[in-house]
C-alpha cells in the first residue's frame, strides 16, 4: 500500500471527474453527466507536494495531502485504489489549510457566538488579506461606482502582466476584474462585484 500510495508524490496527471464544474463546450461537466451525456474530459497536471500514510486499519487507510489546487482528492483515492487492483473511495474528507490559513487556527461557531464586538473584529480576517496572492488594483471613487454598476474600467497603471486582479477602494475588496482589450485599449471589467 504505501508502494502505491508513494507513487503519486510530485507532479502527476489526472483526469478530473465527470462530476466537477470544468467547462465542456460552454456546460459544466457535471451537468451533462445528471443528463447521462457522454463526454471526455482531458488529463490535467497536478501537484502532490507530499502524501502520507497516516493510520492503516484495513479495510480503511488514513492518508494526510499537500497538494496544489486543482487537485480532486476523491479522485485521486480512486486512482491509488485501481492501482492497487480494488476499489477505493473517500468516506471522509477534510481540508485542513488553503494557503497560510490552517484549520487549527479556526474559531468554533459556539465560541464566536460567544465573542465581544471587538474580538470579533480582532478575530476576523478581511477578504483583501485571504486574497494576498491576486493582484490588487486601487481604483479610485469614479471607477469604484463604475465597477459596482456593472461597468468597465480603464486602469492604465497596472503591469501588462496582470490578467485578473481584485480591486480595492477604501481598503475594501470591490470586485473580481478580468483584463480585456478594447478598441486598442487596455480595460477591466467585472466578473464578481461584492457588496459592500
């Protein structure tokens, strides 16, 4: 078992289920496999930083994954169980870190209940600083009012490498933005804009 299981450590190929939201021809995939359509969907690189055998009581085994995101865990139990000659899925899934932000240092739901106003404004993290890895694009009061009506922006000082970003008016996350060229010009518009 830990053979196989070692196997998959580093970067990999995986085909993703038929039961995830990758797009084929403009549908999500797990639309058309509820409609019993047939489709294939195209081996993607992944990356298993590392993979550990944690518990081994048979007929269940406990493995901890670093991965890198785009990983389907589920299916990546059912690859290690065919290389194995059986059939293996997951009964029981939890993620304990997405980037810097670990589980452990979660706050329990009865305890923030429980929470002052002010250590519940000392305990939550804001979207601007979960998103510290997309780019940040300040925009200014005129172009915050555009993008939250739904409209494009001009931004001409953002490096030409920056496809998406987020923008940020008064310290706060405004809106998902996508890069386009229009008539010749640089714009963004908004994918998501968020309430504030």
């Amino acid at each position: 078992v830990l053979e196989e299981i070692n196997k998959y450590s580093g970067s990999i190929w995986q085909v993703p289920p038929a039961y995830s939201a990758i797009k084929v021809s403009g549908k999500r995939a797990y639309e058309l496999a509820r409609k019993g359509k047939e489709f294939e969907l195209n081996k993607r690189k992944i990356v298993i930083n590392s993979i550990k055998l944690e518990e081994f009581n048979l007929p269940e085994i406990t493995i901890r994954v670093n991965c890198s995101s785009g990983t389907y865990i589920r299916t990546l139990v059912h690859d290690i169980g065919v290389g194995l000659g059986c059939y293996a899925y997951a009964i029981n899934l939890r993620r304990t870190m997405i980037r810097d932000n670990m589980v452990k240092d979660a706050i329990c739901l009865e305890t923030f209940l429980e929470y002052t106003d002010n250590e519940i404004e000392n305990s939550i993290i804001s979207p601007v600083d979960i998103l510290n890895f997309v780019p940040q694009i300040k925009v200014n009061m005129k172009q915050f009012i555009e993008l939250k009506n739904g409209r494009f922006i001009d931004v001409a000082d953002v490096a030409d490498s920056t496809e998406i970003g987020i923008a940020i008016y008064d310290d706060k996350l405004i809106a998902l933005i996508n890069k386009f060229e229009q008539d010749g010009e640089t714009k963004f518009k908004p994918e998501k804009v968020f309430s504030i």
